[in-house]
C-alpha cells in the first residue's frame, strides 16, 4: 500500500516536513530533523543535505524505518535508497519547489544526490 493521492498533494505543497529515523534498538524514533520532501512520479523523496554523512540518513537506510510529520499528519515509514536513474527528475521537483531557496544548489548537488531516500508508508495489519 502506498500514499494515497490527497496524502502526496498535501505533502507535496507541504513546507514542514520532519523526518525521525529508528535509533538502534529499532523500537524508538531519534530526534525529529527538519528537512526538504518532494513528490516524484507518485512517491515521496528525500535528501540529505550533508551528504551520506548525515546521521538521518545513515539511520534511514541502516534501520530501513521510522516516522515522519508532515502537512497535520504523523507517519510510520519505510525508507529505502532511491534509484539513481530518477535524480534528475527528483532535481526537477526539487527546482520547482524550492527554486526562491539560496539552499537549492546544495540540495541538486552530487553529495544530496548520493543522499536520496524514497520514503513509503509502513504496511499496517
């Protein structure tokens, strides 16, 4: 089960997007980190600033869950490397939303674009 279309179009115009990875224990969420989210081709992605150094992101694909806060809504996730083939898409979304930003550059960057994560909702029973 994905998103679905209200949840993308509200978090796609959302500008509040906070992302908590899994700590280690895989039980508890780490400190909510601020971050850019953008809709692509129906599915939700995310870049770390810092690169593949960035603790969100080694924690991300490490635990491979967590939780996100976004548009009013709070998500239990699934987070998975994004496929390198669509970084040009996602630098496009990414342009569109954020173009006012002096952040976009670092954000279409080779080190962000090695730091893209899909994001997906948890499957509930």
């Amino acid at each position: 089960m994905g998103w679905s279309n209200s949840e993308l179009e509200r978090i796609a115009v959302a500008d509040d997007f906070r992302i908590a990875p899994l700590r280690e224990d895989g039980r508890t969420t780490g400190t909510p980190t601020f971050i850019w989210s953008v809709v692509v081709e129906g599915a939700l992605y995310v870049r770390a600033y810092s690169g593949p150094g960035s603790s969100w992101f080694r924690a991300a694909l490490q635990q491979k869950a967590g939780q996100i806060s976004v548009a009013g809504m709070t998500r239990d996730v699934v987070f998975d490397a994004a496929d390198p083939a669509l970084n040009d898409c996602i630098d496009e979304a990414y342009r569109a939303k954020y173009g006012h930003s002096r952040y976009l550059a670092p954000m279409v960057s080779e080190r962000a674009r090695a730091a893209t994560v899909r994001v997906a909702p948890a499957e509930t029973d």
